[in-house]
C-alpha cells in the first residue's frame, strides 16, 4: 500500500475539510434542518439510556447553551438491565437485583458529569427510572398492568433520585410523568429516537414522543444509534470525519448538523463520563464522535412505491 506524502496528505485533509463546509452550508437550508438556535430555543433530548443523550446531540446541547437558549434532558431508563452490565461491570454471572440498582445509580452519576460538561445545570437533568429493557411492554401489554424487571425486581420506579420516585410500571404512569416533563421543561425543540431504531427501547421512547407532541407545540427532529449491523463505521474514534446516515434510517434522508472542533472535542469530554459504558462497547460509541450529528424531520419513511 502506498502512503501519502505530507503534503498529499494535507491536500487531502484540506480538500475534505471544504466538502465538509460545503455539506454544512447545503444542511442549514435542507428540508427538516433543525430550526434556527438562539435564546428563545427550548430544548429537551429525549434518551432512552444513559449515554444516548450524548451520542445523539451533545454537539446541538451545546451550541443551544451557547446561544443563551435552554437544553435539558430526560432519562426514560436508568440504563438497569444490561447483562453485559451484570457480568462486567457488576463482576455477577447471574443478575443480582441490588447490584443492578447500584449499577444504575452509576449511571446516573455517569449522566450527570456527561451533560454537566456539556453544560447543562441540575435543573435540566431528569430521570424518570422506567424499566431497561421494558419500554415496548409499557405500550403494549403493561399499559395498566404493572411490568415487573426481570434484572432489579421493581415494578414501580426504585430510584431516589427520579423524578417521580414510586410511580408503578405501567404505559399510563409513563405515558402521565413523560406530559409532566413536557409541562415542566417548555421545550420549542425536541430531539427523539427514530422509531425505525432497531433497540426496542428508542423505537417506544421515539413512539411516546410522538404521542406526547401531537400538538405541535415544539418542532421535533428524529436520531438514530442502532442503525444497523456495523454502523456507524469506522468504529472507533477517527477523528475530522462526518457520520454517514444509518441503513435503517437511510429512507429518512437525514440532515447534517455540522460541529466545532471545539464541541467534537467536549463531546468526547462527556462520553468519556461514560467509564462503565466504554468498558463494555468503547468501539461503538467512539465512532458518535464526528464532525456532524443526523436529525430526521420524519420519524419513519413512507412505504416505497
């Protein structure tokens, strides 16, 4: 294989570099783009787990703080059932309900240091404690019914520090504390998960937004993490390069919103909050670092013709 030259190598960087601004440029007018970011922006990530928060928008987070606007985000899970979690971090072959509570204590003291450098205040981070793993169930079967975790034995939210602590398990309790955020928060912009997101958890957290939004109030814009097998590529950190669109959300035709280097930089800052996380899929969620984000206006494709 022959390598580049310094200067074939600089001649290459430079020429992605313009791409890259010229890619930025066509985003800013493309159809779905997200709305312009100023004081009077109002912005709520909705994030299944901890982590997705940062993978997603941690690039949108801050250039909305830097505008004066106002960013929160909500935790619908604490991230509490993850086998690989109980074997790796939780050092137990079989789960364990008290270490699986620990553990997602954990990662919520792991979520706040993460947007706590991406500069959001304590008033803008809410957990809401629901069941890893159970979202699906609450908007089906368990909608009245409590849904009991098979990893903590709770069937009712178990965290102090949730917003509602106690609240049972069930779609309407979720479906009720999911408004009170929506009521408390005033966003004008909504960052979800696709519902095309092949995790069951971002697929119900993307069909509860949309639900919840109906009335319009807010401009909601669609992401994706688990877009496909192998995506995004290359994994790792590879820094100075755009995400391309995921497969599954490819139909979507996804616009780019273009990053700093400065907030590429205080994104790998707050994902490196994540130590439990990186432990277990370092590779993966070190490819979210790049120079763009991808936001969605439709939650789904139309059929194909």
């Amino acid at each position: 294989m022959q390598l580049l030259t310094p200067a074939a190598l600089a001649t290459a960087l430079y020429a992605a570099a313009c791409l890259t601004a010229a890619g930025a440029a066509r985003a800013a007018d493309a159809p779905g783009a997200l709305p312009s970011l100023g004081p009077a922006t109002v912005l709520l990530v909705v994030a299944p787990h901890p982590d997705d928060e940062t993978l997603c928008c941690a690039g949108v987070i801050q250039r909305v703080l830097e505008a004066g606007g106002r960013a929160s985000i909500v935790w619908v899970t604490s991230g509490d059932g993850s086998e690989l979690g109980s074997l790796i971090i939780e050092r137990s072959l079989f789960v364990n309900p008290r270490k699986m509570r620990a553990y997602a204590e954990r990662r919520m003291r792991e979520a706040r240091a993460a947007t706590a450098r991406l500069g959001v205040g304590d008033g803008g981070r809410l957990f809401l404690g629901y069941p890893d793993g159970g979202l699906r169930a609450l908007l089906g079967e368990n909608r009245t019914r409590p849904y009991r975790s098979g990893f903590t034995d709770s069937a009712a939210v178990p965290y102090p520090g949730a917003l509602f602590p106690g609240h049972p398990y069930t779609g309407e309790s979720l479906a009720r504390d999911f408004a009170a955020v929506l009521e408390r928060t005033q966003p004008t912009l909504i960052l979800a998960p696709s519902p095309l997101d092949s995790h069951p958890d971002h697929r119900a957290a993307g069909l509860l937004t949309i639900a919840a939004s109906n009335s319009g109030a807010a401009s909601v814009r669609y992401w994706i993490v688990h877009g496909g097998e192998g995506w995004p590529s290359p994994r790792g950190l590879v820094p100075g390069i755009p995400l391309t669109a995921a497969p599954l959300a490819a139909r979507l035709e996804p616009v780019a919103f273009a990053l700093s280097v400065r907030e590429e930089d205080r994104k790998l800052a707050a994902l490196k909050a994540y130590e439990t996380q990186l432990r277990v899929t370092e590779p993966f969620l070190l490819a979210f670092v790049r120079t763009t984000e991808l936001f969605s206006l439709e939650p789904t494709a139309p059929p194909a013709p």
